[in-house]
C-alpha cells in the first residue's frame, strides 16, 4: 500500500509537470469573470477525461521502469528539471516570478520540478541501460560489406545527391549580412564594422571583426569569377569549397564510425541525417563563416578522440604538424576559436602523459603562429582588430537592465560614466532581454582602458546593489541553450541584396518554386516529431551533457577531453549577444553523431 501510495504521488507530480502549464493558470486566474459558465464546463469535463487518460499512462510507464539511479544520474535529472521550471517562466516574463509569484506558485513549481526529475530520471537511466547493454552483430548482408569497405565515397556521394537540389536552385550561394558585409569590406567599401574600432589606417576598411582569412576566401573567390565569368560564378566557386570541405568532413565521420566499430544501423542513421535533415544542405550553400569552422572542429574532435585512444604512442612527425595546422585553421577562421584550443588542448597534454612533451611544443607552436598573426602580420597591414564590445555582451545587457528598472538609484557621476561607454538617454529603451546588439552597437569606440575600469566599478556597484537584476539580464539572454521549448530555428534561404546595392551581380536563379518547397520543408522540419529535436538547440545541449555523464558513470574521465570543444562551444553561446542563435551551436549540433558514437563504439564497450 505504501509503493501504491508513492507510485500515485509520483504520477501526480509527473501528470502536473508534463500537463498543466501555469502560465495559462494565471490567465484563467486573473480573467475567471471573462470566461463562460457552460464553455467552462465543457473544456473541463474533456480536460479531466484527458488527465485521467495520461495519468494512467504515466502510473504504468513509471511503475515499470523506475529503478535505483547513479549520483550522476540524479544531478543530471535535477538540473534538467530546473532548467524547465525556470525555462518556462523566463521564456514568459523575462524573470522567475513565475516561480517566486505566490506560495501556491512556489509550491506549484516544486511540484512540476519533483514531476520533471521523476521523468527525466527513468529517460536517462533507460538509456544509459540501452548503452551498457549494445551489442553490434557482424553482418553478412554484401551491401553492408561492401558499405565497409568504401564508407568513406559511398557516404559523400550519398551526401552530395541528397544536396543536389538545395545546390542547383539556390546557385550560386546564400547570402545573408554577415558575408555580404565581408565582401565589401574585401573590396574596399566601407561597412558598419568599420566603423565600430578605431582604424588602424583610415583607408583600410578591413577589419578582423569576422575572420581575415574567411573574408578573404570569400572575396577572393567572387573576384575570380568575375574575371573568368561573373560575380555569380565566384560566389559558386566558394560555395563549391564549402560544399566539398562540409561534406568530405561528414563523411569522414561516417569512415571513422565504421572503423570504430560503432553499429550498422547508427552509421546508416547518421549518414541519413547529414544527408536529408535540411539544416545541412543549408548551411552548406550558405556563406556565412561558422560553416568551413564547424568542419574544422569536427576533424579536432576526431583529432583528439584519436590521442585518447592512441593513449600517448609516437608518432609521426606529420601528424603534429597536422595538429598545428588544424588549430591554426580553426582560430583562423572564427575568433573564438581560440578559446576553443585554450581551454581544451592542455587537458589532452594533461590526459596523455607519454607524449605530453611533443603535445606540449604542438601546443606553444601553435600559440606563437597565432599570436604572430594577430599582433605581427594583422597589424603590419593596417587590419585593425575586432572592437572590445564583441566580448562585453553579458556585462553590457546587465547595465542596461539596470539602468531600465534602477536608474532613479544612480548617481550623476555613475550616469556620465554609463553616458560615456553606452549613451545612457535611451539605454533603457534599447534594451531588448534577448539581444545585446542594440545596446552595444552605440558603444564608445574612443573609450579608453582607464574609462572601462571607471565604468566596471559602476556595474560592481550595480552587482552589489541589485545581484537579482543582473542574473535575471544574463538568463534572459541565454536560457533558450538550455530550455527545450524554447525554439528559435531558422535557417538561411532569402535573397538578401545587400551587395547588389553595391553593384555587385548576385542573383538567383529561376528556379523560385523549387526554392520555396525547400525552405517550407526546411522551416516546417523543428515541428516534425522526435527529428524535429534535431533542430533544437537546447537538446543538443542536452545531449552534451548527457553523453558528458554517461562517462563520468562508466568512470571514463579520460575521454571526457574530446568533448571539451563542445563544452566550450556551449560556454561561447552563454557569451554570445543573442539568445537562442543557431549557427553559434553548429559546432555542437553538427558534431552530435559523432559524439553520440564516441560511447557506442567497440572499443569503449570493452572497456
């Protein structure tokens, strides 16, 4: 009677967390007079008709596969049921007074976090069972064999098929502001980017605020085009790069999967979502520079997998100067790349241990190349860098939250300092919770290193004074990572004439109807059910964490250094000025089957 009893309680919490969303019990609180007697009834005989339906469901599904869980488990399902409950109520009011509303909110929301743990608990055991419990079976079957045999040509000649279509009708490229602004800085014309620093030489209009290198492979292709055919034809020649630099990088995760062993139908699964799930055909027509980077942090994924596993043997002298290579590729090509390669390659050194003295000159080679190109070669062409604004996004947003709710509480000195750095007349108004743009973009670019102390002892004042106010400012900004219902996905598919403007010859071709099927399928593809999570930010972040677990359970500390890139990738979008941004999470969306198959392969089984 007294499992009866627990089991009944837990299905209620679950029945509260999954089925009642308290947003809509606050409306129905606040307009009861509004609503009609007799329509009230009615949705609530079908409501109550509907509860008792799932209440059995999740009575059963709960008594069956409930089970002792590892601490591991527990705090994974602990945070992930926070992370709804608080999700929920930033996604609505911008702070958790849907939690701290009322005691009967409060309690309601330990309820819904109680009903949330107890499901996301049984989710995570199951599959963490389903993981120890794997087994691959060799197969007989020639197509498979001869599948193993070349999986490498037969997966990017797969891959290239499937993306036929999304190629032919948006030729030559996709064009969002990004990249076009990075064309006209390669030629010469100046853009906003220009002005936000200081330049180094007022008639070099280029500047690292996007990647040098990636500013100009894309110029530099148009400017071939143009002199062999047009401007159409240059902007095809890069997305012929970038196809082939995505695509080959794909299929070699699918080469890699098969030679770890990892199971048949999870390659096929995989090789079937690079190649029809849309967000990759997509972004690989798109210009925008995260792509060719996504690319380069697969292969340094599958570059450190490779290390844990070779456990410190020697090797050749080529596959060092790979490594630096690959490093360099991915600071080259995004910015924050080199946090990337910081914050990750020590731990490899620390991890392997027979080969830490190799790793480590790897290491300070590739540190001192990239520091070379950023103070040396950079500045000798008058390239100024990317503003300081770029990296001040969290601070920023705290200010300007502040000064929307708090202002009557500053001083006219603090208010000349916040003048200074962000123009503080409409500081208030330009703030938007989820977006860092419209505040930064009126940031002082002549402000000087003794005026940002100046104007970091006003956000300290602020922190001491009102701490809720500046956490409410940095979840606002970035809880959508990590909250499931919080969809924000898009991809890239319009034609943007921001480089026509500029006499530039970018057009699309007729082929419109095609055009639009695709980007339906595409924008209609995050509905579908269970794929549709595929597009989900927030379940790959999920996902992370989860795998991330599951070797801190199977006491794989180890292997948790291939994951770093990821991890860090997550800490870059928490930095980052918008909320919810896909293509700040491509390099862990991208890499997901990858990382997935890192703890199904043979090898890790046996261990």
């Amino acid at each position: 009677m007294k499992e009866k009893s627990k089991l009944i309680l837990m299905t209620l919490c679950t029945l509260i967390a999954l089925g009642i969303n308290p947003c809509v019990c606050l409306e129905l609180y606040e307009n009861a007079s509004k609503i009609d007697y007799n329509s009230g009834l009615e949705i609530l005989r079908l409501g109550l008709m509907g509860t008792f339906i799932l209440f059995i469901v999740i009575y059963y599904f709960i008594s069956k596969k409930r089970k002792k869980s590892s601490l591991i488990v527990k705090l994974l399902s602990l945070v992930f049921s926070l992370l709804m409950v608080f999700g929920l109520s930033y996604s609505k009011y911008g702070n958790a007074s849907l939690v701290f509303n009322s005691f009967l909110f409060v309690l309601l929301a330990i309820v819904m976090a109680i009903g949330y743990y107890i499901i996301f608990n049984i989710l995570i055991n199951m599959l963490f069972d389903k993981l120890n419990n794997l087994q691959v079976k060799e197969s007989k079957n020639k197509f498979i064999k001869f599948f193993k045999k070349h999986p490498f040509i037969i997966s990017l000649i797969f891959i290239l098929i499937c993306w036929l279509p999304y190629i032919i009708s948006y030729y030559p490229i996709i064009l969002s502001p990004d990249p076009s602004y990075q064309i006209k800085q390669f030629f010469g014309i100046r853009t906003k980017y220009a002005d936000y620093a200081v330049l180094l030489d007022e008639n070099v209009v280029l500047t690292n605020h996007h990647p040098v290198v990636h500013t100009l492979l894309l110029g530099g292709c148009l400017k071939l085009g143009r002199f062999l055919v047009n401007d159409n034809f240059g902007l095809f020649i890069y997305s012929i790069i970038q196809i082939f630099i995505l695509s080959m990088t794909l299929a070699y995760t699918i080469k890699y999967m098969v030679n770890n062993k990892v199971s048949f139908k999870f390659v096929l699964l995989s090789l079937l979502v690079y190649a029809l799930v849309p967000m990759f055909p997509l972004y690989a027509m798109s210009g925008v520079k995260d792509v060719i980077f996504t690319a380069f942090i697969i292969l340094y994924i599958i570059m450190l997998h490779k290390l844990i596993r070779n456990n410190g043997n020697k090797l050749k002298i080529y596959h060092y100067i790979g490594m630096i290579i690959l490093m360099l590729l991915i600071i080259l090509f995004r910015n924050n790349g080199l946090y990337i390669i910081l914050l990750s390659f020590p731990f490899l050194i620390l991890s392997i241990k027979k080969d830490w003295k190799r790793l480590s000159v790897v290491f300070i080679i590739t540190i001192a190349l990239s520091t070379c190109y950023s103070k040396v070669i950079l500045p000798a062409f008058k390239i100024t860098p990317g503003s300081i604004r770029e990296v001040l996004s969290i601070p920023f947003q705290q200010t300007a939250r502040y000064v929307k709710y708090h202002s009557d509480e500053l001083t006219d000195e603090e208010i000349e300092i916040i003048d200074n750095i962000l123009g503080y007349d409409d500081l208030g108004e330009r703030y938007d919770p989820e977006l860092a743009d419209p505040v930064k973009n009126k940031y002082n670019k002549y402000t000087t290193s003794d005026e940002l102390k100046e104007y970091f002892g006003v956000w300290f004042d602020g922190l001491v004074k009102h701490p809720g106010t500046y956490i409410n400012a940095t979840i606002n900004n970035t809880y959508g990572y990590f909250y499931q219902d919080k969809l924000s996905w898009y991809v890239y598919y319009k034609y943007d004439t921001r480089i026509t403007q500029d006499g530039f010859d970018y057009h699309y071709n007729s082929l419109s109807s095609l055009r639009k099927g695709l980007s339906n399928i595409a924008l209609a593809y995050p509905l579908i059910p269970v794929i549709g999570l595929l597009a989900n930010i927030s379940f790959a972040t999920w996902m992370v964490f989860i795998l991330v677990g599951y070797l801190i359970y199977r006491k794989r500390y180890r292997d948790i250094v291939v994951y770093l890139p990821a991890l860090i990738s997550i800490l870059v979008c928490i930095a980052s000025p918008a909320n919810t941004y896909f293509r700040y999470a491509l390099p862990f969306i991208f890499s997901l089957p990858l990382m997935f198959s890192f703890v199904i392969d043979k090898s890790n089984r046996k261990s």
